[in-house]
C-alpha cells in the first residue's frame, strides 16, 4: 500500500472514531452550548468527509493483492472484476487498445485475454475467462480494483448536503481521436436537502484538474437519471459553471446529478484528467425563503482519475441522425399518427440507443398529442408515453432495454394520437446532439451524434369531425302496442378532436304493412306512433318533443317534412333554428330515437333513419363547418301477439307406476315477443280426468310452486293458479304441471292437462295482455299436455355380473371371501326401484354343515346389510337381509351391482373339534338369487311403492369347494433362457410348492408337459425332480421320468411319490428340474426351444388332511399353464 493510501485509510479512521465519540458525548443528559440542529449538521458533515475519503481512496491506484475473481467473464460482460481483468492485461501489455480498464468485455479484451492465456500455457486459448484462467490469474497475483463510493446521507436539519454520490464513475478511459465518445460521465455528486425547508440550486461548479486543458472538454453537460437537464454556461481556468439551473429539491430529500463531458478530437493518450466541487462557494442556492444557504460537505468532492486513450480497427462508433418528411397535415382526433420520421445512420461498430429526447414545438396543445410511441424499423422499442408534457418534452429511456442500431441505415418514427388543437401545428425536435444518446457496442462507451434537420418537419392540425354509426345495442325483433317511450333506433355520435356543435338534424319513420298506402295522412301516421324524441345516453333530450306527427312548415326541413306512402319525415332543429347540441371532444354520445307506438297501431314494420345533413356541424374551436352522415336503423315489427304458450317438445309422454306422487303430467312453454316482457298474473289449466286417475295438481316454475295446489280434480274442469311471473322480452318461460297418481287405474290417458288461458300486464306499457296459443294451436284450441301411461308398477332382472368371482378353492379360516355378484337392472324405465329383501340361496350337497359365517352385502365399496348367519338346512341354506329400506336403490333405467361376501369358519370352528371334517372338508356350493322356489327378493316402486317385478334371471355363482389346506405350485427357469448348451445332466428349472398355513399337504403326482422344437422327435429324454437338500429324488421316486419325443413337438414326463411326499403347513419345498438335454432334438441352423409346464389343474394330485388323495390344483391358480422353465438351445 502507498503512503498516501495509508494517509487516506489513516484519516478515515481517525475521523470515523470522531464520529463514534461524538455520538457518546451526544448521548449524556448534560447541559451543551450547541443546538440539536448543530449537531446534526456536524453529524452529517463528518459522513460527508468519511465518504469523500473514500471517494478519493477509490480515485487512487489500486494495491498488489489479488483480486478475487468469483465468475466466469466473457463478451458482453461489465463490472469492476472486468476492470481488474483489464488492468492485469494492460500491466503485462496484452491490452494495448484502450490505456486505462473499460470495465466492458469487448472483443479487444478476448483477444488480449487469448495472449495472455497462450503466454501462460493456459488451454483452451479461447480468450473466454472460465476456472482454468481464475487459477492461474490467481497463481500470479493481479490488482485490486477500487472498491464503489458512497455511504449512508442523512439529510442536514437545514441547508443543502454536498457528497460524492455512490454513483460516482469509477477510474476509466476517455477515448479520443479522429472521432471521439461523447457525454462521458466523470462525476456524480448527491444534493440533499435539509428537513427544514426545500432548496432550490442556482449555480453549480465544477473544477477540472489534471494535465488536459480546457480547450480539450468540447462540451458539458449536467445529467439526472440519464437525462440532459443542463448545459453548461461557461469554462474558464479549469471550472465548468452551470448557471441558473433552478433545480429544485424537496425538503429532506436527495437527488443526484451526473457530470458528462464531450471531449474534443486528438487528444494525447495517457493524459489523465478528474473534476471536484472546490468549496461550498462553488454551489449557490436558496431555501424556500428566498434566503441565500450555506452547503454543508467535505471539500473538495472529487471524482475519480480518467485516462486519455486511443482506439481504431475498429474506431468509436459513429451516428448520424436526420430528419424526414411526414404527412404534412391531420385531422384532430386522428390515432396512431406517424408526427416524427428520421434517418439513422451508423458506422464502424453497432450502437445501442439508450435515450431520445424529443423537443416537442409549436401552436398546439401539447396534451392534446398523447400516446406517444418510438419505432425503429417498424418495431416499438420503449414504452408509450402518456402525452408530450407540459414542458415540450418526449424523452424515451431506453437504459432498461437499449434498441440495437446495426452498421448501416435505420428508420426511426414517432407515432402518436392527436386529440385537440384544431387549427394548430407542432413539430418534434432534436436541435442538440446530446439528445440522443447512444452507446458503442464494441467499447461501451457514449459517442458523438450529428443531427441533420434537426428542427422536424411541421404538422398542421385540421378541424374535427364527427362519424355517426348505428350503435351496437340498437333495437332489433319487435315493438309492442301502447308502448311508451318505445326506443326505434340508436346511432354513436363521435366528435374527433374538438368539440362540435350539432345545429339540426332530420330523421325519417318508415312503415310497411295494412298501413301503408299510397293517400295515407299525417292523421293515419298519428295512429301509429306520436311523442317523438330524441336523448342522448347522458338523458339529455336533443331539441324538442314532437307530441303529434305533423307536416306544419314543412320547407324548415332540410328535407321536405311530412308523409307520403307512410314515410315519414321531420327534423330536430333547422337552419334557421339550431339546437345547439355540443359533443365534447373525443367522445360518444349514443343518440335514441324513441316515440309512443299507440294501442291503434296497424303497422307491420316501422324502421328509424337519420337521413344526413350538410353543414349542419360546426367545430368549437376551429369554427369550421361539417356535415353529417346518413345512418338506417333496423326494420322493428309491431308484435301481434304479446304472449304465447305451446307445449314443452322436449318433455315426451311419460309413463309411471300407479300411486306415483308428485308425477309430472304436462310441460308448457310461455314466450313473449322481444318488444317487452310480460307480468304474468294468471294461469288456467284444464283437467281432462276423473277424480278416481289424478289428485293435487300444482303448477311450478323450476322448483318454485305457482300459485295453490288444486286436491281433488273433476274432468273437463278449469283450474286457475295465480302468482306473479315475469316472462321476459323475446324470453320464454316453462311451466310444469304435477299430480299424484291415485291406484284405481291403469293404462294411457292422452293429454291429462292442457293450458286454456293467461292474463297479465306489459313490463313496460302496463296494457293488458292475454297469452294466445303458439303456431300450430288455434287461439280456441291451446295445447294439451302429454299423454301419460299409468303402468301397475316397475319390473327389474337378475343376472350374474361378469366379474363376479371365479370357481376357485377356499381354505377353512379365510375371511371376508367375495363370494358373488349380481346385477340388478330397472327393465321398465318408469321409476327407479328400492330393494327392501334379499334372499341369497346357498346351493350345496345333503349332509354338509353350514360352510360360510358372517355373511355380508355390499354395493360397491360400502358394506349395506349384514352381517348375518345362514338359515334353513342342506342341501339349500338361506342368507336372508331383510328390512334395507331405501338402502338399496336401483336407478330408473339403471343397474345396481350388489356383493355377497362372508367367511369360512376355521377347521376347530367348523368341525367341532373333530379330527376329520367330512360335513365340511372338501365340500362345493354356489349361490343363487331368484330361484322359483323362493320369493327372494323384495322390491317396490321408489316413488310410487308399488310392487316391483322380478320379470327374469336366477343366476348361480361359480362353485367354490372347501379345503383345510391348499397346494399351490410355481417354477422359474434356472441359468441362460436362451443360447443354452445340451448335456446330460441339464438343470434347467425349479418347481417350488406351498402349502397353506392351516394345515400340510400332501404330494402324490405330477405331470410335466414338455413342448417345442426340443421335443419334436430324437432321443427319449430322462426328467428329474431333485431335493437340493439331499441331492436326491424328492418323495421316494425310485428312478427318473422319462420324456418320450416325437411328432407333435410335445411328451409328458410323469412323478409319483410315495414317501416323505408331505409339505408342512405355511411351509414350501423347491425341488431342481434336471433333463438330459443332450437327447432334445438339434435343428442345427436355428435355436430349438422347450417350454416345460404343468398344463391343467388335474396334473397334480394331492391332498388336504381329509383326504390323502383325489384333490387337484385350483383352476384359478393354474389358468393357461405354470410354467417350470422355458429355455431355447444353440
């Protein structure tokens, strides 16, 4: 470390335990001459001066230590690691472009990097700066960059805080040459002002120090979040002034300022060059007051040490940007307008645009031009501007996401709405270079920009106008008689750009139908419609009611007023006498012609125009004159018929069971025109049954009950129901009608209701209105219900479901077996069905005891009934689930699957202690549902509880026997499956039985099926089956089996045991498969496969304790085949 590094680090902290020991004094309650607003102005000045220390430490050279690098680095990398990677370049002179680091990773850098990595012996030297290149910079040692400024400001209780701002540039290069960067920042200062009051900064210096003079800084600028929003006034002597600024800072806050130079063309690379605010006399500012402060801060505030340095192949990137024509004039209220057009043009290297700062001028409102937007090349880069403001500006940012303008040429437009200011003009500005603000890709720095007609090119501002349309929501289908107020047309009114004064307009009613003809008078039109208005949707009435239709003055029309072949014409407001009906600009008004259709009316259809005027516009702030388009509106017919009922088509004839409650017998639909709804008060319905069929009729509305229910019925008797139901405009409204089925009949009753009349209002003209009947009724004959038939109950089949379990072998002692299933099917389709009783018939031999115990039944996964004993005695006992309820419900046209499950009772349970079993052991039984000898199932009606038929099925279960024990047997090949070698004495699998845990087994045949192209003919092949334990035949067989080939690729090897052929309970035995495959039959060109199986259930004999012999596998267990081994050989 330097000397003077030490000096700075020494003073840094004597002046931080000054701070610490200031703010201990501050803490004892002792009496002190200074001010609380004192201290905290010399808290806040020695922060200042530890910050500017630090400033300066980071303008200084950095030490000798390592920088630790933490990632990877390559192009388009930037940061202070960057700058410690250039240092080390630019210090063993791999990095001869630039003088000083960038902090950029450019091309150049990976091209030094590359040296250095070549030189170093470091592999790949790609120039990508990855772990390999961080361990050997950190073998060598590199430099340590110049750690940020900045610090914690607390704002002073009064005047202004001056310190270097942690945005301060770091140390860097100031490119120059035949062409040179521009608006390079050396220096960031932050203002903050006191709590007291607000300040207002006036002037502000900086002083230039180094061994650059003054003619070499071109330009200055002072910038705020990228913004240009000063440019200097003067230098002299070294010291930049910026005069009446008038920057503004809120009382207690902070805002930052940058200082950008352009430095001028050749400047001598190696020349170094840093600027600093001398004293507080270099800031001139007031309070809110008026009053002239005093700044507080540690001065000088310097900046960092930027060093001059030359570029070329390539050189700093050059822009040239030049003004286009555009349309030269634009009505107001135009959207998405190209104002602004502009000609980039871009040499050497690429630049990124990072901001653009538009000077919006001229006679127009500047608020009036909004949704500003910036294209290049047809694409938006930025975000859209709300509007131009106050002060003229358009400023895009584009520091967030900078739009790349390649070598070569590039189109730049402004689009943008404008909403006012007819008869004005603006034009859109770049007189200033720095304006424009674009960054060199390949060095990453600021460059220099040529502005070419830079004034814009101008834009005049037409009047307004206005567009009249129909409106979307304009009325369509129908009108009603007695109408008030009846809206015949709307039409969008639309003034662009300024308000406009509409002075008259004229309207036409044209009617078709028994109306219309030739030598029709305004006295006819009078019976069709009067009260004619005309409201915009903000409810204010444009110019005057025209109570009754009339041809008086006919001429005052700017088309001639009165009727002829029932058109009729008239105006709002004439020529002569304007109504003065103001649209506000860039607005719409919905404009309704509306009038009273009288209760006379004969008119089939009656359509509202607005015909279109000439000049009868103006606008309010050009004064120009405008005309009106012409708008039709749709053809409304007048609604003969307010109301009308039919029958429901999509509720068909019904049929239900005798004593149904609460059945629905007839569905009627009420649908009112689209001119208005209807109130509907009342509703008859006629009974076309005797009392001994039907009861209780009510009416509903969904679920809502219409009026009172009606108990006893007589036939052809009218029954009136009254309520309130609101059937809407163009709606429909369905009515259902219900009754309890009495049992007295049955059989098909055609049209057991029917809908003879309603009354009601109009919603909106309150008239009377009575329902006719629909198309296809006569207004005498309204619709009858549908037909229903009245069955004398529901019928439902059994049968046994298709996954219901297996014929299979069950051990005494085993639980919760599914023993069957059965489908319950609604076969009537009338009602669904409640199965009350069930009686489950167990099928079995004489003289066996009851096999099974807890007998269960479920519906799915949910156990409904049980669990229960058996019943009855042998050969046919009885699971009977009696008194379910509503339990068990079959859906209408539906099918219930119901599970029969229960246990069977363990060897000690169900043979009383007994040392054989034979009412048990070894016994079959199956279950039926149905059988004729036994009403076993009870069923009725859900709805109707009528008696429910069982019409078909009594379906039996798969058989299940009953053993004490069960044998069960599995194999797997043993060694190579395929490409096996013959020999004689081949182990080619092994074949492992099981015993249950209940009881042992015993084992007394089995039969082995060879099959293949092995086995197709040769030799007779000898088969064992070999205990692994004595290595010896298993069961006392006394000499191998033999396999007998030939044709048919098939042979039987066959085992009797006649000792030591019994397996304990819960245990298994393995037992080795050898064969002489040595005798299988070689086709020589193709491998010869053999598969070795116990084909059928009845190639194992064995038995169970209660029998020694006779039993075989269960049938589940060996389904196709088990499968001892299945091998190919070479």
């Amino acid at each position: 470390m330097s000397k003077l590094n030490k000096k700075f680090v020494s003073a840094a902290l004597t002046l931080t335990t000054s701070v610490w020991m200031s703010g201990a004094m501050l803490l004892v309650p002792v009496a002190h001459a200074q001010s609380t607003a004192d201290l905290q102005a010399q808290i806040a000045a020695l922060l200042a001066q530890i910050q500017q220390l630090q400033a300066q430490l980071n303008a200084s050279q950095g030490g000798t230590s390592s920088y630790s690098f933490t990632r990877d680095l390559t192009v388009g990398s930037r940061g202070d690691d960057v700058s410690a990677l250039q240092q080390i370049l630019i210090s063993g002179g791999y990095l001869t472009a630039v003088s000083a680091p960038t902090g950029y990773f450019g091309s150049l850098t990976q091209a030094a990097l590359a040296k250095w990595q070549a030189a170093k012996g470091v592999s790949p030297t790609a120039g990508y700066f990855g772990p390999k290149t961080r361990a050997a910079i950190a073998s060598v040692g590199g430099v340590t960059p110049p750690p940020s400024g900045g610090g914690p400001v607390v704002a002073p209780a009064s005047g202004l805080s001056v310190t270097l701002s942690a945005s301060n540039p770091v140390a860097g290069s100031i490119i120059s040459g035949a062409t040179t960067a521009a608006r390079i920042p050396v220096f960031a200062v932050d203002l903050t002002a006191g709590t007291a009051s607000g300040v207002t900064v006036q002037t502000l210096k900086f002083t230039k120090q180094g061994v650059l003079s003054d003619t070499a800084v071109s330009s200055a600028y002072l910038i705020e979040s990228g913004k240009v929003v000063a440019q200097y006034s003067s230098l002299s002597s070294g010291v930049i002034s910026f005069n009446g600024l008038n920057l503004s800072i809120a009382a207690g806050q902070r805002r930052t300022f940058a200082l950008a130079i352009d430095p001028a063309a050749n400047l001598s690379a190696g020349n170094t060059v840093s600027f600093y605010i001398r004293s507080a006399d270099d800031i001139t500012a007031v309070d809110a007051a008026n009053n002239t402060i005093t700044e507080n801060g540690m001065f000088p505030v310097s900046g960092s040490i930027f060093t001059v340095t030359t570029v070329s192949n390539p050189s700093i990137a050059v822009l040239t940007i030049s003004s286009s024509s555009v349309g030269g004039s634009v009505y107001a209220g135009t959207q998405n307008v190209l104002v602004s057009q502009w000609s980039t043009s871009v040499g050497n290297s690429p630049v990124n645009l990072a901001s653009l700062n538009f000077k919006v001028i001229g006679s127009a409102n500047k608020g009036d031009i909004k949704n500003v937007k910036l294209f290049i090349n047809g694409s938006q880069v930025g975000s859209t501007l709300a509007q131009v403001g106050a002060d003229g500006s358009a400023y895009f940012d584009l520091t967030g996401s900078p739009a790349r303008l390649n070598t070569g040429t590039s189109n730049l437009q402004v689009y943008a709405d404008i909403m006012g200011s007819p008869s004005f003009d603006f034009r859109f500005e770049l007189l200033n270079s720095y304006d424009v603000y674009a960054v060199d890709t390949q060095y990453n720095v600021p460059v220099s920009v040529t502005v070419t007609g830079g004034s814009g090119a101008l834009v005049t501002i037409l009047q307004g106008t206005i567009t009249v349309s129909l409106a979307s929501d304009t009325p369509t289908g129908n009108v009603a008689k007695g109408g008030s107020g009846t809206a015949l047309g709307k039409f969008t009114v639309y003034a662009a750009g300024e308000p406009v004064k509409v002075k008259f307009l004229d309207y036409r009613l044209t009617f078709t139908g028994t109306a219309a003809d030739a030598s029709s008078t305004i006295a006819v039109i009078a019976n069709q419609v009067k009260n004619i208005t005309l409201v915009d949707d903000a409810g204010v009435q444009v110019g005057t009611t025209m109570n009754t239709p009339t041809n008086t003055d006919s001429t005052a029309c700017a088309n001639t007023a009165g009727v002829s072949n029932m058109l009729y014409t008239n105006c709002f407001g004439t020529n002569a006498s304007n109504i003065n009906y103001i649209v506000p600009a860039n607005t719409t008004r919905v404009l309704s012609l509306r009038a009273d259709i009288q209760s006379t009316a004969t008119f089939s259809t009656i359509q509202a125009l607005l015909l279109g005027n000439s000049l009868n516009l103006q606008g309010q702030i050009s004064s120009q004159t405008g005309s009106s388009g012409a708008v039709n509106g749709s053809a409304l017919t007048l609604a003969a018929n307010a109301l009308t009922v039919a029958k429901e088509s999509s509720f068909g004839n019904q049929t239900y069971a005798k004593g149904k409650q609460n059945a629905k017998i007839a569905s009627f639909v009420l649908r009112a025109s689209s001119a208005e709804g209807v109130n509907v008060a009342n509703m008859t319905v006629r009974s076309n049954t005797s009392s001994t069929n039907f009861q209780n009729l009510k009416l509903r509305v969904g679920s809502t009950q219409y009026g009172i229910t009606q108990g006893t019925l007589s036939n052809d008797t009218d029954y009136t129901f009254s309520g309130n139901l609101t059937v809407p405009a163009g709606g429909s409204i369905t009515v259902d009608a219900y009754a309890d089925i009495l049992s007295t009949n049955t059989g098909a009753m055609a049209g057991v209701a029917s809908f003879k009349s309603c009354t009601g209002t109009g919603v909106m003209t309150n008239s009377s209105i009575s329902c006719a009947a629909a198309t296809g009724f006569s207004i005498t004959s309204f619709p009858n219900g549908q037909t229903v038939t009245v069955s004398t109950g529901p019928t439902f089949t059994i049968a046994l479901n298709s996954n219901t379990s297996p014929t299979k072998q069950l051990v005494m002692g085993t639980t919760g077996v599914s023993l069957a299933s059965f489908d319950f099917t609604d076969s009537a389709n009338i009602e669904p069905i409640k199965i009350t009783d069930l009686t489950i018939t167990q099928n079995t031999g004489a003289s066996v005891n009851q096999q099974f115990r807890n007998l269960t039944l479920w519906n799915g996964a949910a156990q409904i009934a049980g669990p229960i004993s058996l019943s009855s005695a042998a050969p046919s006992y009885s699971a009977v689930f009696s008194g379910m309820g509503t339990t068990i419900v079959v859906p209408q046209g539906g099918i219930t699957t119901l599970t029969l499950k229960g246990d069977v009772p363990s060897f000690a349970d169900g043979c009383g202690g007994s040392s054989t079993c034979t009412g048990l052991e070894n016994t079959t039984s199956t279950f039926q549902v149905g059988a004729s000898s036994t009403a076993s199932t009870v069923a009725l009606g859900a709805d109707s509880n009528a008696a429910a038929t069982h019409s078909s099925g009594t379906p039996i279960s798969n058989a299940f026997t009953i053993l004490r024990s069960k044998l069960t047997i599995t194999g797997a090949s043993q060694g190579s499956t395929s490409g096996r070698t013959r020999q004689s004495n081949d182990y080619i699998g092994n074949l492992t039985m099981s015993a249950a845990s209940s009881y042992q087994v015993t084992v007394n045949t089995i039969t082995l099926k060879f099959e293949g192209q092995a086995v197709s003919n040769g030799t007779a092949i000898s088969v064992d089956l070999i205990d692994p334990s004595t290595n010896t035949r298993w069961g006392g067989a006394g000499a191998a089996s033999t396999c007998t080939t030939g044709p048919g690729n098939s042979c039987t090897a066959s085992f009797s045991f006649s000792s030591a052929n019994s397996i304990g309970a819960g245990t298994s035995k393995a037992l080795r498969l050898q064969v002489n495959s040595s005798n299988f039959f070689n086709a020589g060109t193709v491998s010869d496969s053999v598969s070795i199986t116990i084909k059928n259930n009845t190639d194992v004999d064995w038995g169970d304790g209660s029998t020694t012999t006779g039993l075989s596998l269960d049938s589940v267990d060996v389904g196709t085949g088990i499968v001892i081994s299945s091998v190919s050989y070479e």
